[in-house]
C-alpha cells in the first residue's frame, strides 16, 4: 500500500520514468503540488497492472489519481474521491 505519500513537485506515491508494474496494490490520500497525486508516468514511462485501487488522492494542478504522458494499460481499476 503507497498510504500518505507526498512529493515536491510530481507525482505523491510514484515518478515513473522506465516500466512499472502494478498488481494488487492500493494508492490511498497521497499528494502532489503539481501533478499526479498518486502516480506521474512521464512519456519515456510504461505502466501495466491489474487490482489497482486509487482512493482519496489529491494534485495541486492536475490528475489527482494518475497523470499519463506515456504508455499505460490497467485492468480491474478502481477510483475513488481523488481530486
């Protein structure tokens, strides 16, 4: 679980530059100033998983769940008050 997780700038839990794998995992109230309050996958970054729960997570400007500029493929995801 990535629980209460902040960052400076992007990305409060993760700042994904490569490949990133994701399964049964939970994002819960992390933040960022900028973007992605859980997640920022930046273009050169790749993102697959499945049983994702995305809960109370919050960006200063945008994506407060997840920010994608790259490549990203996600099954059985669940989103819940991320702003």
């Amino acid at each position: 679980m990535f629980y209460e997780n902040a960052s400076g700038s992007h990305g409060g839990a993760i700042h994904n530059f490569g490949k990133l794998t994701l399964s049964e995992s939970d994002f819960k109230e992390n933040t960022s100033p900028k973007e992605g309050g859980a997640i920022n996958n930046q273009e050169s970054g790749s993102i697959s998983g499945e049983n994702v729960e995305f809960g109370k997570n919050s960006a200063g400007n945008v994506g407060g769940a997840i920010v994608n500029w790259g490549y990203i493929s996600l099954n059985n995801i669940k989103f819940n008050e991320n702003t």
